[in-house]
C-alpha cells in the first residue's frame, strides 16, 4: 500500500503519539513530553510538521521543525511501528523538498536530540545529511544520555550542487 505525505494537522499527530512505537515512547518520556499538550505544542510553534500515512495503517509518522532562533531550527520526529514503510517516502521529502526548502528560507542550522543508543536515529541522521556533535550526558530527566545531532546548510550536499525545492512531495 503506498504512502503519502500531507501537512500534519493535530489529529494525525496525536493519532501517531497513540500508537508511538516503543524506542519513541521511551525517548519522548526521557525529553519530559506532555504527551497530552505535545501536538498542540507542535501546531502552535511548527515551521512545518509533515505526515505519512496510508489507507491501511492511517498516520504512520510525524517529523518537522520549530524555530529556536533566527536561522536556527529544533527537528523532531517520531512514528508507530509502521515507521519502517514510511521510511523511503519521508526521505525523498526531506531530501527534495524540506532540505532545499530550509536552505531557501534562509536556516543555516537544525539542531535535534535523541537518546543515546538509538542506531536507528543515527542511520536516519546521515541520511538527511546530520552529524552527531555530541553526548548530552544526564540530558534526561532521569539523567538519561542523549546525542546531539546538527544539520548545517554549508555543509548540506543539495546546498553544494544548487538543486532547488519542489513542492511535488506533498499530497495537500
């Protein structure tokens, strides 16, 4: 069944925090999230918030961004057990559109946190170009360790070769 990508709305986050697969649920419980405030968090603050999602499962994943300061961006992102499916179509949005995008508007930085020990995250990081930076250590609130992760546009391959945004990711 083939995946598609929309705007995110408060229903398809909360929809995704309901079915959170189990390294999310232990990272977001370790960041002290409100599950019950975070998608309206999300919507009030968002740059942008994306969704995948299919007929046969619903909303799959969520991921975006919010702004920290002028040119800065926080990234997050966090799916249900189905995250696997949504993969491949999440990357080509990121890489061919959200990527370019932020270069564009002018962010040279996105910064984003994950719990230390996630390979996963830090698979999903190269993909899109991001560089651990470093252990937060006792970053938790059980004094959890976390990796810092950065995305720099200098530093960004699509910013090198000059590829422009195109908007063909999203279904709207």
């Amino acid at each position: 069944m083939s995946v598609e990508i929309a705007y995110a709305d408060r229903s398809m986050i909360n929809a995704v925090l309901l079915d959170l697969r189990l390294a999310d649920v232990e990272e977001l419980h370790a960041s002290g999230v409100d599950f019950e405030t975070l998608a309206d968090l999300i919507m009030r603050h968002r740059i942008f918030a994306f969704c995948a999602w299919n007929m046969e499962h619903g909303p799959i994943a969520v991921w975006g961004m919010v702004r920290r300061r002028n040119g800065v961006g926080a990234g997050f992102a966090f799916g249900t057990d189905h995250w696997g499916e949504a993969l491949l179509p999440m990357l080509r949005q990121i890489r061919g559109f959200v990527l370019p995008h932020l270069v564009k508007a002018g962010y040279h930085r996105v910064e984003a946190a994950a719990l230390a020990g996630r390979d996963d995250v830090a698979r999903f990081m190269a993909l899109i170009d991001a560089e651990p930076e470093g252990v937060l250590r006792d970053y938790g609130v059980n004094r959890e360790d976390f990796v810092s992760y950065r995305w720099l546009a200098d530093e960004h391959r699509i910013t090198r070769t000059g590829h422009q945004a195109q908007d063909q990711y999203i279904s709207h």
